[in-house]
C-alpha cells in the first residue's frame, strides 16, 4: 500500500463508509488526499500514505452503469498512464469505451467477489453474524409459532391456539367471545403480532370505547411492541393531509370519535384496512327493524377490510338478534338473515348434543344416530374424538366465534376473602348521601384523623411483611394521601399508580414495587390507573372501598387473580359497620358470590336491579327483600348459563392437544435459544456498551466508538433489557429481547440487506489442515422476493447454501461445518492480506465460477421440494374448506385458489446469489 499512486480522475471507494459511493481524486498533496463523492455532493479529505480507500478495479463480466445510469458489461480492461478504461458492451450488444472516472458515482462494492479481490475484508466476528442472521431469519419463517413468541405475555394455551387458527386464515374474520378475564385483549394483539410480522397485514384499524384507549394503547406497545396512532379530534385537525387517516398505517381510535362528525367517518371509510378491531362489540345495537348508527359504521368498515376480530365478553347475553347482528358483520353471506338463523340453530343445538353425549362416553339415541349418518356419511370405523373433530369443523359458529369459559380453562387461583370489621366514626355518619358514602373520605376534611381504615392497613402491612401488598381505591386524591400518611406517620415508602401519570413514570413505579430486594412493599393504585396492569408476583389485595358497578370490582381483582398465579391469592376488606359499605359488601358477596369467584351474570344483575340497589343503600331495611330477589334470579340466569352450554363450540374455541402443543414449542425455542449469545457479540461488534443490570437485565448505552451513529431500536439514553419471559412479565419496564422484538429483527435485517460480513480472511495456525492448504468458503443465499402477503418464506425461506471448496474444486462442507475452522482474521493486517489475495486472484476467480455451477443443482432441488410443500399444504386447506355444508368458505377458498397461483409463479422465479466469501490459509 505505502507503493500506491493516487491520480486525477482515478475512482476511489471508503472502506469506513461505502454509502458514499464512488470517488473521484481531485487534488494531491504530499501528506493529504482529497476525494469528491458526487452521489452525494461532498469532498472528503483523507491523510497520506494510509488513506483508507480502495481502489475500484472491475473485472471482464462485471456489471457497471454509466454516468447516465446506462446497464453495461466489462469486456476488457485497459490501463493507460495509471487510468482504466472499461471496453463495454450494452444491452443491445454494441460495445463501448468508459473512463473510469465517467462511471456511475453510485456504484458500490456490495458483491462478496469484489470486496475480496480487492481486500476490504471484515472481521471474522460480522462473517459469523451475517451466516447466523440467515440462519434464524429461515428458522422463524417456517416456525408454527412464528408472531406468538416475542410477545410479552404468559404462554397461556388456549390464547395461544385462538390466535394460531385465526391468524392462519386467509380470511380472519372471527368473534372474540372468551368469558371476562381470559385475555381477549391479548389475543387480538397476538393474531395482529403474527400477521403484521408474516407481512400479511400492514394497515389496521382499532376501534375501542373512549375509556379503553390508553389500556388499549399501552398493552399494543408494552406486551407486542406495537405502536399505535392514537386519533382524536385535534390530531385530525391538525393534519394537513386531504386524509389524516393516510398518514399512519396503524390506527388506534374510539367509535365516538368516528362518529363526531361525518368528515371524520368519510375520511377512515376511504381508506384500506387489512384488518379491522373493534372492542366492546356487543354495544353495536342491531334488530330485525333498525340498527344502530354505530353498527351502521363498524358495518360499512367491515366489508371492505380483509380482516375483522370483534370482542366481547357477553355475546348472547344482550339477545339472539344482537348476537345474530355481530355475526352477520363478520360473514353476511353465511348469515344473511335472521330467521335462518333460528331454524339453523334448531339443527345445530342437534349437533351440539350429539357432540356431548359423544365427548361424554354416552350411547347416541337411534335418532341422533341417523342424524349423524346424515351428516358425516359412514362413521362406523371412526373412534369418538375423530367423530367430534368432524362435526366441529363443519358445523355451527366454530369458524367466526372462540369462547373459552373458566370452567374448561384450568389454571386460576383460587380467591381467599378476608373481611375486617370496623367501627364508622361519627363524622362520615353524618354524609346524607350514600353514594358519596361509599368514598367518605372524598367528604370529610382531615380525614385521616377519623378513618380507621388506616390504622387497620399499617397494622396488616407490618403482619404481611415482606410480602407485596397491592391496594387499590376510587381516587387519586385518596392515593396520594394515604401515601402522604404512610410516610410521616410510619415511615413505610408506598409507590403510587393513577391515571395522571405518564407512562414512563408508572412503569418506574410499577418496577420498583416489583422489586423483590429492595422496592416498596405496597403499591397504591386508582381505579383507573390500574386498568391493564399485571401484578401477578403479589398474593394480597386490599380493597379500600368498593365501587358500585360489578365489572370494576372484577377489573381490580383481575390485577392478581390470573392464569398461573398460584394457588391462591388473598382480598382484604376493611368494612366499616352499619356504612352503606357494608350494604354494597352483602351485594356482592350473598346477592352474586362475586368476591371469591368471577360472575358471569353479574353485569346483567346490576344493570336489572340497580335501582333497587341505590334505594337499600339509603334505606338499609330493603337490604334483605333485595338479596332474595336478586339470588332467585342469579340462580335462575346461571342454570341457563349451564343449560346452553355450547360443548362443540368450546371444542372449536381450544384444542387442547394443539394448545399444548403450542406452549411446548416456544418452551423449546426459549429454552434452545441462542438470541442473547447473538446480541451480545452483535453490540460488541457494532460497539454498543453493555452491563449487568438489576435482576436478570442488562443495561445497554451507545458506545462512544460505534459503527454508526445509531444501533436499531436503541434510544440515545440507552435500555434495560432481559432475555428471560418471567423477569420482563414481572418488570414491565424492560424490553423483553426475543428474536421477534424490533431491536433484535432490526439488527438482523440491517447486517443482511448491506454487504458487512460478506469477505473474510482467516489464517490458520493450527488444526487438522496441512501447512500451505488454501480452502475458499462461499455462502449463497436462495431468496424468493415475491410479495410479503404471499408468505412464500413459509415454503422456501431465505436459505443459505455453502461451500468449502479447495485448490482442486472439491467441496469439504460436509466435513467442516460452519464454525469449526478458527484463527486468526486478517482484517487488521490489510497490506499482508491484499498480498496474498493478489498472487491468488486467478485460482480464486476460477473457484467462484465453479461454486456458482456446483451450488445450482442444489438450488433446483430446494426450489422443487419448496413447490412440493406448498401445495400439498395449500391443496388439503382447499379440500378442507371444500367440505364445509354451509358454504361459509367460499370466498376464503377462493383466495386460497388465487394465492396458490402466485405462488406458483414466483417460487419458481426464486434467485441464487452469492452473499459471502471466507478465504482459509493455513500457515
């Protein structure tokens, strides 16, 4: 290198910053260079004699552009007073003379051939990444659990199995109908998580009630690392755009927005959504004689979105015509009228029974016997189960409704009530108004020095010491004060949690709770500030009042009572005797038994006799004809509940086989994981600085030298991150790094989609090899680049073929796997490198064209069994599909048709190319 000579008009490339494009000398000077980059219109100064520049030297068979961006061919080259000169031929054969420094300023080295022919070689370190990336970018197109890993949740089966049958579908148009607090919420983030990451949804629309927004918005980021657009009417304004909704492809709103003014719901409707989510659902009114301007909406956004997942957790509770409504919105040819759906339901309550006396090892009835033969044709050779699995598929609302209930979902703790009684001291006596009543020290300056209340809670936290204790109430007011008097008054630090808050300051909250050594003992939530949170690490909750509608006590409860949490957990109540509390305590506890397990008819209770409630509450007298009333009726509702109890649906909802299935493959994927080795030795590469942090975590900051200015995913002042699923679940303010997460995919398609790691040069000084052996290591990459909706990486994902060839051509691959050749990487020592390379250019040459006929039938092969896999997979859907008796799958079968015929086009168009070289010498 010190022999080099620079001159004028010679074309020079950075080795730190190829993005830069093609330079041209300009000016030299005794220790200084000067270099324009045209692509980018800047002069760049570098220090003699070791400028870190390359000298762009093509090749016969090159490809090149000129400077008004024209295809050519290297033919010959030509070297006159230190200037090439390319003889050229275009596409329309005719030849052409190009100076070097007439060819295009934007070329750039990205081929492995030409970055190790002209010695621009990268660590041994980025070859080994770049191999892997490939590696486990293949692995996750083709994983069954691909989308349901990365998020932050608990591997709970039947969310899992819902999620996995819907988000495979061409058409994912279901009702989400689980009972209340089996996560509906998450399965609707993990069928957007695994669609949005399959590419096959872009743009989705979620539209929620206005309290459920910031739930909505906080669970979408924090559990999937979804971020979306919250719209409101001054986010509209704003906009300068003719369609503000145009501006974000994922959108998060609630109905009343949409409805506020008729530009606003012009403006979302013309729009193209791939999937549509709408919480709350069974709120959209819908009769035989009128419907709802709301249903009318959620209607007309449903029929030109390809995907539509409506929630609720009362889907027959409010009536068949509403129930029949919801449906009739998710797939209006199989239900288009109300009447048919009664009738169909005659037959299919049929079908329901025979699938139970079935499921529960009893004798069929001759007709139902007959029935069945009419339905499935000759069974006599089938077993129960196989039978079950048939009329499953083919029959009822299985295919557009999931409902799980707690009685078939195991898992739950179980609910411990503790009440203590306490005196009501005169001054709340005296508050006229039960309402205000049931919050009194919202009413009564000085509180504190009456309620004992707080007594009783300083008293239980010194008993349950160390154990988590969370406590929530109606008010941040309240919140705040009892913060205040714990502190002066017993010196215990409480961490707080309310709705004015923002979101960085809770998650610091709720991690310092979480903290087992050395967080508060006791986390003080409102009732809103609550909403969405997982406190599952703490057994103890302390209810400080209660609130009048029986959802809220539920939503508070749910905070700890979850799948997985243990064997049980602990309610504290304090119950100041002879306040309207301890009406509203017999409520709940004798009138719906909602404290020591989940109601299914509570809401519907309230909303009958809540009138009548508010009266015993002022007059305590009418407790009792009240609590009678209410259990006949609660008795009444519930032995409905059980008597249409739908078995064939609950079978459709989880597959318990396949759920479980599901749990066990991330369990070995998380456990034969390699993502936190990957990381780590991708941040020391880049130079991103990492340390221990608290717990399981890792603290991560930009490193004063990195590559570049920025690590994907990684804000300026850094992260806190971990690799275990139960330490991100408990600390919810860390990143959970999986293979799915933005940071981690970020970095994989960055090293990818450039040419870093594409050259490598490693000197052996020990091992099997004998002295003066020369092996050529070369990568190719098989890449279908069709359309992201068509999945084709599901069939032929990004694969890599390698090559370990010696001086001979002959191929050592199987006998040294990837990895197994370690020495010393020729990177730092680029004057003895280019010497080597140079007095081996020609045989290295000739290996590449001999890889590149050798690795083609290989190629052939993959793409052949890649067709196989297709359609036989794509072939037995459609036959599937074609067997439904309803019709249902038409148009789903359809689509089918249409997306194997692209693929058919495209698989077969799929490309070979060269990704990288490695050079072994062994010395």
């Amino acid at each position: 290198m010190s022999e080099t000579i620079y001159l004028p008009g010679q074309r020079w490339l950075s080795d730190t910053d190829p993005d830069l494009g093609l330079g041209l000398v300009t000016e030299i000077e005794p220790r200084r260079l000067t270099l324009l980059f045209p692509a980018i219109g800047e002069s760049r100064v570098y220090a003699l004699p070791d400028a870190p520049l390359t000298r762009l030297v093509l090749e016969p068979g090159d490809s090149l552009q000129d400077d008004q961006e024209e295809p050519l061919t290297v033919v010959e080259i030509e070297e006159r007073e230190g200037l090439f000169i390319y003889l050229c031929r275009n596409e329309q054969g005719e030849s052409r003379r190009l100076a070097e420094m007439d060819v295009s300023p934007h070329l750039q080295l990205n081929r492995p051939r030409e970055k190790l022919l002209a010695g621009r070689l990268d660590s041994n370190s980025w070859f080994d990444l770049r191999q892997q990336s490939w590696q486990q970018m293949a692995a996750e197109a083709v994983s069954p659990v691909q989308g349901l890993a990365g998020p932050r949740i608990s591997l709970i089966p039947h969310q899992l199995y819902i999620a996995w049958q819907t988000a495979r579908r061409f058409l994912p148009r279901v009702l989400l109908a689980d009972e209340v607090g089996l996560g509906k919420t998450i399965e609707a983030g993990l069928i957007l998580h695994r669609m949005l990451l399959a590419g096959r949804a872009r743009r989705v629309l979620i539209v929620v009630p206005d309290p459920l927004l910031h739930q909505w918005l906080v669970e979408m980021l924090r559990r999937f690392n979804l971020r979306f657009a919250l719209f409101d009417k001054e986010r509209f304004e704003a906009s300068d755009s003719d369609n503000p909704f145009a501006d974000e492809q994922q959108v998060l709103c609630s109905l009343d927005f949409l409805l506020s003014a008729p530009k606003i719901a012009r403006a979302a409707l013309e729009e193209e959504w791939d999937l549509l989510v709408v919480d709350e659902a069974h709120h959209l009114h819908w009769s035989e004689e009128e419907s709802s301007l709301e249903y009318d909406l959620v209607e007309a956004l449903a029929e030109q979105a390809l995907g539509v997942l409506l929630l609720s957790a009362t889907p027959e509770q409010l009536g068949r015509a509403g129930h029949f409504g919801r449906l009739r919105l998710l797939d209006p040819h199989r239900y288009p009228d109300y009447q048919s759906f009664l009738d169909e339901e005659t037959r299919y309550q049929q079908v329901a029974d025979i699938a139970a006396r079935l499921l529960d090892d009893q004798a069929l009835k001759p007709e139902q016997q007959d029935l069945l033969e009419q339905l499935l044709g000759d069974v006599a050779d089938l077993d129960p189960g196989h039978i079950v699995r048939r009329l499953v598929d083919r029959f009822g609302t299985g295919r557009v409704m999931f409902r799980n209930t707690r009685h078939r979902v195991q898992g739950f703790p179980r609910r411990v009530l503790h009440v203590s009684e306490l005196d009501w001291p005169a001054p709340y006596a005296a508050i006229e108004d039960p309402a205000q009543a049931l919050a009194p020290e919202r009413h009564v300056p000085g509180w504190q020095d009456c309620d004992p209340r707080l007594g009783w809670l300083a008293a239980l936290l010194n008993e349950l010491a160390p154990q988590k204790v969370l406590l929530i109430c109606a008010s941040r007011e309240t919140v705040l004060e009892l913060q205040e008097w714990l502190r002066l008054r017993h010196a215990i630090h409480a961490a707080v949690f309310h709705e004015d808050m923002e979101i960085v300051e809770r998650d610091r909250a709720a991690a310092f709770f979480a903290d087992a050594e050395e967080g508060s003992q006791i986390l003080l939530c409102s009732e809103i500030g609550s909403e969405g949170r997982n406190f599952q690490f703490a057994r103890h909750l302390v209810l400080f009042d209660l609130p009048l509608e029986p959802d809220l006590l539920e939503q508070r409860i749910g905070r700890l009572d979850r799948i997985g949490q243990g064997q049980f957990i602990d309610l504290h109540l304090p119950l100041m005797q002879g306040s309207p509390m301890e009406g509203l305590y017999r409520w709940y506890q004798e009138g719906l038994n909602a404290f020591e397990q989940p109601s299914a008819v509570a809401v519907t209770l309230y909303e009958e006799f809540s009138n009548l409630l508010h009266e015993a509450l002022e007059e305590p007298a009418l407790t009792e004809a009240l609590l009678e009333k209410v259990v006949q009726r609660r008795v009444a509702l519930e032995e409905k509940l059980a008597r249409g109890r739908d078995r064939l649906l609950e079978l459709q909802s989880c597959d318990q086989d396949k759920a479980a299935s599901l749990v066990a493959q991330i369990e070995e994927q998380e456990t034969d994981s390699t993502v936190a080795d990957y990381m780590l030795r991708y941040w020391d590469a880049f130079g991103v600085e990492h340390e221990p942090g608290p717990g399981k975590s890792l603290v991560l900051k930009p490193g004063e030298h990195m590559r570049q200015e920025r690590f994907p995913g990684l804000a300026e002042d850094g992260a806190t991150v971990t690799f275990e699923r139960n330490d991100a679940l408990v600390h919810e303010d860390r990143q959970f790094l999986t293979w799915e997460h933005p940071m981690v995919r970020g970095a994989l398609e960055e090293l990818v989609s450039g040419d870093l790691g594409s050259a490598a040069f490693l000197v052996l000084e020990n091992g099997p090899l004998p002295s003066g052996t020369l092996l050529l290591e070369l990568v190719f990459v098989l890449n279908c680049a069709a359309p992201r909706e068509l999945e084709a990486s599901r069939y032929l994902p990004p694969t890599t073929l390698r090559l370990v060839l010696d001086r001979q051509g002959k191929d050592y691959a199987a006998l040294l796997p990837a990895g197994k050749l370690r020495g010393r990487s020729m990177h730092r020592d680029r004057p003895t490198a280019a010497k080597v390379i140079k007095s081996q250019a020609e045989l290295l040459r000739g290996l590449i064209v001999q890889g590149e006929q050798q690795v083609a039938k290989q190629a052939r092969e993959v793409v052949d069994h890649a067709l196989d896999r297709m359609r036989a997979e794509l072939e037995e859907e459609q036959h599937r599909l074609q067997s439904l008796s309803d019709g249902s799958a038409m148009e789903e079968l359809q689509l089918l048709e249409g997306h194997q015929a692209l693929l058919e086009e495209y698989l077969p168009r799929t490309r070979l190319r060269l990704d990288a070289l490695r050079l072994f010498v062994r010395v």
